[in-house]
C-alpha cells in the first residue's frame, strides 16, 4: 500500500490517547535511564574496554576515567595538572591508583609509545578506578 495521510490522521484522531500514552511512557523511561545512569554507565565501559582490541585503549580508557569522575562530581579545575588532580582523587578515594595511572598515562603521552601490554598491566586498576565513580 502506498502511504495515505488521510488514513494517518484518522488513526490519531482514533487513537491519540494510546499514542500519547506511549510517548508519555518512553519519556519517563528515558529520564528515569538517564537519571540512574552513574549506576550502570561505569559496568558499561568496563565491559567495553575489557574488549576493544585498540591499540590505544590505555589512552582512551584514562580519558573515559576522568570523563566519569567529572560526572561524579570530581572535577578537574582549569590549570590544575594531572599529577594535583591525580593526587587530589586519590586523596578523596583514600587509595594510590590514580597516581599510578597518571603516571603510565603521562608517560605514554609524551614518549608516543603504547601497547597492549600496558594495558593488560593497569586493567585491573582502572577498574578498581572506574567502578568507585558508581553512585
């Protein structure tokens, strides 16, 4: 059949309260996802990355780290370097792995150079990082 508006007006007049109903329902839904998001979306990039076969998935991941401790309300201030921020983390987490992370993070930065065995060595602590954002 080909579309006729006709038949589309119609059916809405027949129908708006269900349609209406519907996108009202996906609505909610939608905010309640996007409201409990600091639950879920953390596992989501552990499982992500714990796949990505990318050669600079170090890199990414550490960005995605600050990304998600910026959404938890860790925020990095203009000027600070990442050491102070590094520092700063792990004095309100009460642990040591932000300053290790910063450090493999810097140092691939400015040598260029990263592989996967970087990664297969601080998975397990960006990890540990990465989950503590869960709110």
């Amino acid at each position: 059949k080909s579309f006729d508006l006709a038949s589309m007006v119609d059916f809405l007049k027949e129908s708006w309260k269900a349609v209406a109903g519907s996108v009202l329902a996906l609505g909610i839904l939608t905010a309640i996802i996007y409201r409990f998001r600091g639950k879920w979306v953390p596992r989501l990039w552990v499982f992500y990355y714990k796949r990505s076969k990318s050669d600079e998935r170090f890199s990414k991941a550490y960005l995605r780290l600050l990304a998600e401790l910026a959404r938890f309300g860790i925020k990095r201030h203009e000027g600070q370097t990442l050491r102070e921020y590094a520092r700063y983390v792990d004095q309100f987490f009460g642990t040591v792995e932000m300053k290790i992370l910063t450090a493999e993070y810097e140092r691939i930065l400015y040598s260029g150079a990263g592989s996967m065995a970087e990664w297969q060595e601080y998975e397990k602590t960006w990890e540990k990082m990465i989950l503590k954002t869960i709110a």
